[in-house]
C-alpha cells in the first residue's frame, strides 16, 4: 500500500497537468469531444484497450490482468456547466461561459493517473479494470431530451458500458468542497439524494384586475398551493426521515392590471429512499390539484423522475474504507453527511453494487473555500493523487 502511494505522489505533476488543461477547455454534456479524444490518447499510449463513443461521447479503457477474474468498473464524469469563470488563474476557462466548477476536470485526471498506475501493474492483476470516462453528468443544457436521454451514466448503460465483461462492482469519486483537504469521505447506505423535477400548470379565468369577481385568478392558486405544499414534509414524512420539495420557479401574467388565465410553478423532489420518493411525489399532485379545485380552478401536475438516492454498497464500502485507513491513516477516513445533492453515479448502482466515495479539497489557507457551482469554484490539486491511489489501491485489493 505504501508503495501505491509513492508512485501516485510521482505522478501528481501530470496528474495536475491533466486537470489544468481540461480544467482550461472545459465542454459541456454530450460536447466533450476534446476532452474524450485526449482521454482515449492517454489511455492508447499506456497500452489500454480503448472503446470510443460509448453513450455518445463517453470513453471505455479496459485493463485485462493475468486471468478473467472480477470485473471492477471505475467512473470519473468529464463534463462542465455552463458558468462564466471567474477565478484569476494561469487555467481559467478560454472557453466563454463554460466552466469546470463542480470538479470533473480532477476526477477525470485523477483516474487517468489511476489508470496509468495500473497499466504498470498489469501481471500482478487477476481480473479486469473497466475505466468509465463518463459525458454528461450534470445532465443540463439538455431540457428538450426525455430525463433518461439526459444522463451519461444512463448513455452509457445502454450502450453497454457494463458488459462485455459484466462488471460485478463500480467506484466512483466526487472532490467536495464540504470536507477538509486530503479527507477521505467513506459511507454505506444513501450518500446523495434523488434528484427528480415537477412542473404544474394553473388554469383558471383571465380578466380585467379590477374585477376579481368574474374572473378565476391561476396566481392565487398557485402562491397558495406553493404554502400548502409545505405541509408535505412537515406532515406526511416520517419525521426521521428526510424530503425536500423545493419550487424553483413560478411565473404568471404580463401586465399590472389583469389576471392572467394561467401560472405555471417548476421544481423539484429530493428524497433518500423510493418509499417517500414516492409518497412525496403523489402528495404533490393531490395538494396542487385539490388547492385549484378548492380555488375553482383546475391544475394539470406532470412529475418527471429522474434521478434516483445514491445507495452505496455495504460490503464495498467497509472494504474501501480498510484499504483507505491502510493507505492514509484511520485519521483521514471519515463518514461524511449525506447530501441532497443528486448524482446519475445512481443509475450505476441500480445494476450492480458499488461505491461513490468523496475526496476533500477544502482549503481555506489557500482560499480554495467557494462552494461547487459557484464561479469562483477550485480545487486543492495538491490532494489529487490520493484520489489516483485510492483507485489504484481498490482495485488491486478488490480483485485479489
């Protein structure tokens, strides 16, 4: 394990190299095609089998050891958002209002440094390593496709990502602003939230404003429908479980002085099992439709699932966390809190179990303290090896 660690720490200059030149040419969803071309370049030059254009743009490495053995499935998301850079660096963004700021740019260095580890490691590997090069996580800019289409993770499925082999378990890693640098965040169970969206259209009677008695108002019904959907949490959740419903958006009407024949409200579902998942989203509908019912209106409710809780594997996780404490010390392996954050790292873990485990880059001497999202947004990359070792130190361990 030691040893792991020294050859990741040799490496941690290409490793940053990496990350600063995707972080300086960042590309959005189902668009990284520089960035996968490059990737499939490293992965040839280190004599890894490559397979391109999986899930449009994504990108398959597979490292075939000295027997068939266990297949592992190692992921890093290459895409960006559609933010305008604003930090003052030598590898800020040159492309305008597009940027690196949820670190996707780190995962996909970190494991091309994991892969060119293991390629030097290749006859003392008994089974196979699949590198997941994934487009399109945020799954944004992409409003007209179906939920389903807007995903990589799910691109990728389906373009048989975790066949040929068939891969018996996935790890994933995501650097989080939330936990000190150089933390290793380990949890079983529901790590992020689901992540689904919901739209509803409030119909009623337009008219003139001075003469709300002939008319049917759709914005009364929809600001009393925004309060009373608060109750959903607060009184059919199961207090000790977690829910938020959360309206993004709700907009009615052009002019001062007329009510509008309708409004409209958008938001979304966050839930940490299927169970209130569900709850949530049937509650939502009855509470909207019966407040413009009771209004005298009508409310067509559309619920659109998308993403599902990130439920990390029991047994993979106690193992990560062992081979993690022998790598870095117990001090540097905790259980970070789940967030309601959502990940499509999920639609992975809906086939076959696995691990999405968190990197700390939070560095407040080095001013790296902007949240992810945000476009001031960095990472500490003197921390980024570890996430190449850790990789590298799994899969050794997992496929003995």
């Amino acid at each position: 394990m030691h040893s792991i660690v020294e050859e990741a720490k040799a490496i941690s200059s290409q490793i940053i190299e990496w990350r600063r030149d995707f972080h300086k040419h960042p590309e959005r969803g189902f668009k990284e095609e520089r960035t996968s071309s490059i990737v499939a370049e490293e992965l040839r030059k280190m004599g890894i089998e490559v397979i391109e254009k999986v899930g449009r743009t994504g990108v398959v490495g597979i490292l075939r050891g000295t027997d068939p053995g266990r297949v592992l499935a190692m992921r890093a998301d290459m895409d960006a958002l559609g933010i305008q850079e604003e930090n003052d660096v030598p590898y800020k963004s040159v492309n305008d209002g597009v940027m690196h700021a949820c670190g996707h740019d780190a995962h996909t260095a970190m494991l091309l440094g994991a892969a060119k580890l293991l390629s030097g490691m290749k006859n003392k590997i008994k089974g196979t390593v699949k590198f997941v090069f994934q487009p399109c996580e945020e799954g944004s800019g992409w409003e007209s496709e179906r939920n389903e289409d807007r995903s990589g993770a799910a691109a990728m499925i389906k373009d048989g990502v975790l066949e040929n082999p068939t891969v018996d378990a996935i790890v994933g890693i995501h650097v989080w602003m939330g936990l000190p640098s150089g933390t290793i965040g380990v949890k079983s169970g529901p790590i992020l939230a689901s992540g689904d969206e919901f739209e509803a259209d409030f119909i009623g009677k337009a008219g003139h404003g001075a003469y709300p008695h002939l008319c049917v108002d759709p914005i009364v019904m929809a600001s009393s429908a925004v309060l009373n959907a608060q109750t959903i949490v607060s009184r059919n959740v199961n207090p000790l479980e977690s829910a938020v419903v959360t309206f993004g958006a709700i907009s009615g009407g052009t002019v001062f002085n007329a009510i509008p024949e309708k409004a409209k409200v958008i938001g979304t579902i966050r839930t940490f099992n299927e169970e209130v998942r569900t709850l949530v989203s049937k509650r939502l509908g009855e509470v909207l439709e019966n407040t413009a019912k009771a209004l005298g209106g009508k409310c067509e409710y559309k619920y659109s699932p998308f993403l599902s809780p990130t439920i990390n594997d029991l047994e993979i996780a106690k193992r990560f966390r062992r081979v993690a404490e022998e790598l870095f010390g117990k001090d540097k392996v905790v259980e970070p809190e789940p967030s309601m954050g959502g990940e499509d790292f999920s639609f992975y873990l809906k086939k076959v179990p696995g691990l999405f485990f968190l990197l700390g880059i939070g560095n407040p001497e080095k001013g790296i303290v902007y949240p992810h999202h945000n476009p001031k947004f960095d990472v500490d990359e003197d921390v980024l090896y570890m996430g190449s070792a850790l990789f590298v130190a799994f899969a050794v361990d997992y496929l003995s």
